[in-house]
C-alpha cells in the first residue's frame, strides 16, 4: 500500500466526522494564533522602540529631577525626624530647605562648561493647558524649551520655522504645534494655521509652525499631540514656575563621550545640590541614556513575549493531547476495519503511516487556520487599534513546523496501538 492510499483512506476518515475533527483541530488553532499574533506584537514595539531611539539618537542623556524622597537636605531630614528646627553652628535656626531641583543655570553651566563631551543641552518645563481656537477648545501638552531643543531631540518644523532666541529673551507669545493639535483645532491635520492665533490657558499665542510628525512613542504616548513655546514665557506666563526645570536633555559629542559626559555632570550636580555620599544612592537626579531606554523597554517587552509565548505553547500541548485522545478513540471504533485491511494483506508500517497521516493532517490544517488568524488579527490590530505589529515570516514557518511537529509526536502512541493490533482478534472486536 502506497503513501498516496493511506493519505487517501486517512483524509476519508477525517472527512466522515468533521465536527470531531474540527473540534480536535481547535486547540492547535488557538496556540499558533496566538503564537503567530504575540510574536508579531513583541516584534512591533520592538521595532517601534528601536525606531524612537533612533530618532532621538543613541548619543543623547536625558537628565531626570529624583524621586522627593532623595531632595530632604541633611539638616532638614534631621530636624524633620528630631520634631525640632535645625539650627547652624551660631545657634541661629536654619529654616527647611527646599528639594533640589535642576535649573536654568544648572542647564547654562553644563552647556559652557563641559564642550569636549556635550554638544548642546535643552532643558524643559511642561505641563497640560486648555487650548482653544476659535470655537474649538482641548487640552494638551505644553513644553517650555530653548532654542537646542531642535538639534537636541533630532525634531524638525515642517511648516514654518522655530522660535529664536530673542523670543526667548523677550518671553514672547509664540508658538510652535504638533500636528495632532492641529488636527483637533481645525478638523484635519493639513490646515494651514500659519500666523494664526492659537488661545493657551487664555492668553493669545501667535502660530510659527508646525512640528514634522514624529508619531506614537516608545510608551505609547502621542508625540504630536503638543505645543512648544520659550521656556521663559512658559515659566513666567503660563506654567508660573520659578528657574526650576522639570528635565534636561543633553546631546553628546559621539556616543564615546557619554560615560565621560555621565561622569562630569553627575559630579556638577552633587556639587551644586550638596550632596553627600553614598553615590549614586544619596543622587537627588536621574540620568539615563537613550540605550538604557531602549534595553529597558526591549526587556519588558521581551519578558510579556515569553509569558504569552508560554501561555501558546501550553494551548499546543493541550491541542496534541487531544488529537491524542480523539485518535485513541478512532483506533478503539475502527479496529475490526484495521483487522479486515490486516486480513487482505496491509502490513503494519501500512497502519502506523494511516493514522500518522490522520493526526498530522489535523494538527497541520489547524496550524494553517490558525496561522490565518493570527495574521488576521494582527491586520485588524494594526488597522482598527493603530497597534504596530510586524509579522514575521520565520514565525509563520516556524508555527506550521511545530504544528505538524504536534500532530506526529502525539500520533505515534494511538498509531503504534493500531498497527500493534493482531489480526484475528481485530476481527473478534465488537
């Protein structure tokens, strides 16, 4: 008996009881979808995290205020603790300090001072206002820059051109959008708001242009969804800060200069705040690299990944334990009709090959299935959800091989049952 027959004998089985088959078929649809749809999300935020660093370029720290609990002065802690004012060594009280934070001038001496390893630095302020332009009203985000913020953070005005540095000077009522507040001032993000008057916090701002898109970020937020303006007008009428910043980032001379860059501004800024060791435990700051925040996000990324992952492999297993048991039970019902094939002259491998056939063949139009859906689900995610996903074809390959792969390894125990039979009591069965 030929390969081409016993495919022929084992798809006429499969075909006589569809609704068994394709319920034994379902738990392998399941595990390669979700295998194939998994991997096709981890792939995407990768992608998507790699692409954002890129765009901000590898070389660039970004200089974070620390957590409150690092900005208590030492002798404010103390007096804190005590219940009593902390006093100098003449005996007068010496009121509570307030928390370290990064300032304008920090951001001056850093950018003067430190030229063999930074480049430019762009220290930021920010915070949500109401927006509105003629009748339409919103909230975003603000953010008060200087005039490096361009070359710092690799943007661009696609529209337009950035405020200069005499609007900073002048705390000037100017403006630069992202295209997302375009589009939810105007209706489409094409509108010409050149020139136009755009309403922060009540105040009337003149529009200078329109930020090139940069998209979603590596943490899902909207890029575009922002209004830049001189720091020191946010600072003074919008946000009513005092010279305090809420971050810096500060582009490097090469990527080999960014320890060394680490190094002397960690050093400044424990100087300048007062700061006593240990470092970086007693640090009030935060500095990180765009690598850092790269390996940071592709390791949770990569730990969700390995969760689902298992979670699909755990849906195959249990889909080959099925197509184990449905394949016991057809081998139970159809054994006086392996007893005839027996009796008329097939030999056992003739068997073992049948009912491997059988249970690959399940096993493989499932993974097909469900490879099909996953790849469904991925379009729709990308489409409907804005996910990004990136299918990748070695997966695709990869989950059609295990799925196979299934349906034989759980087969051989069932097959090797049926070609184990002996004839004449085969015939006996009832």
């Amino acid at each position: 008996m030929n390969i081409f027959e016993c495919m022929r004998v084992a798809i006429r089985g499969l075909i006589s009881n569809k609704m068994r088959t394709m319920l034994t078929m379902l738990g392998i649809i399941i595990g390669v979808a979700v295998t194939i749809l998994v991997v096709a999300i981890g792939e995407g935020a990768s992608a998507r995290v790699q692409q954002t660093v890129a765009d901000l370029g590898t070389n660039l720290l970004t200089i974070w205020n620390g957590p409150p609990s690092m900005h208590i002065a030492p002798a404010a802690a103390l007096a804190a603790s005590s219940g009593t004012s902390a006093t100098s060594s003449n005996g007068v009280p010496v009121p509570p300090q307030a928390p370290n934070r990064l300032t304008l001038q920090q951001a001056e001496f850093i950018q003067q001072n430190f030229k063999q390893t930074v480049a430019a630095v762009s220290p930021i302020i920010r915070g949500n206002v109401q927006i509105r332009m003629g009748g339409t009203n919103a909230t975003t985000n603000l953010q008060g820059v200087e005039t490096t913020y361009p070359f710092v953070n690799n943007a661009s005005v696609e529209l337009g051109s950035f405020f200069t540095q005499s609007d900073v000077d002048g705390n000037a009522k100017v403006c630069v959008v992202g295209e997302t507040v375009v589009n939810n001032m105007t209706g489409s993000p094409y509108t010409n708001v050149l020139g136009r008057s755009i309403y922060i916090n009540k105040q009337e701002f003149k529009i200078l242009g329109v930020l090139t898109p940069k998209g979603t970020g590596a943490w899902g937020q909207d890029q575009d969804d922002v209004i830049l303006c001189p720091i020191t007008t946010a600072m003074h009428r919008i946000l009513h800060r005092n010279l305090t910043v809420d971050f810096m980032g500060v582009r490097c001379t090469s990527v080999k200069m960014m320890p060394l860059a680490t190094q002397q501004i960690a050093s400044y800024l424990r100087v300048e705040h007062h700061l006593q060791p240990p470092f970086p435990q007693n640090d009030d700051f935060e500095i990180h690299s765009a690598t850092e925040i790269l390996q940071r996000q592709q390791s949770i990324t990569g730990t969700m990944t390995t969760l689902l992952s298992i979670v699909a492999v755990i849906s195959l297993v249990v889909g080959g334990i099925g197509i184990m048991n449905i394949m016991l039970v057809s081998v139970t019902e159809r054994t006086r009709e392996i007893g005839i094939r027996k009796a008329i002259g097939a030999t056992p491998r003739d068997i073992l090959l049948q009912f491997l056939i059988e249970s690959s063949t399940i096993s493989l139009l499932g993974g097909i299935i469900g490879i099909a859906l996953g790849v469904t689900g991925a379009v729709i995610l990308a489409k409907v959800g804005g996910w990004n996903v990136i299918v990748d074809p070695s997966s695709v390959v990869a989950a059609l091989v295990v799925s196979a792969g299934v349906g034989v390894f759980f087969g051989i125990y069932p097959a090797s049952k049926a070609a184990g039979l002996h004839p004449i009591e085969a015939l006996r069965f009832e």
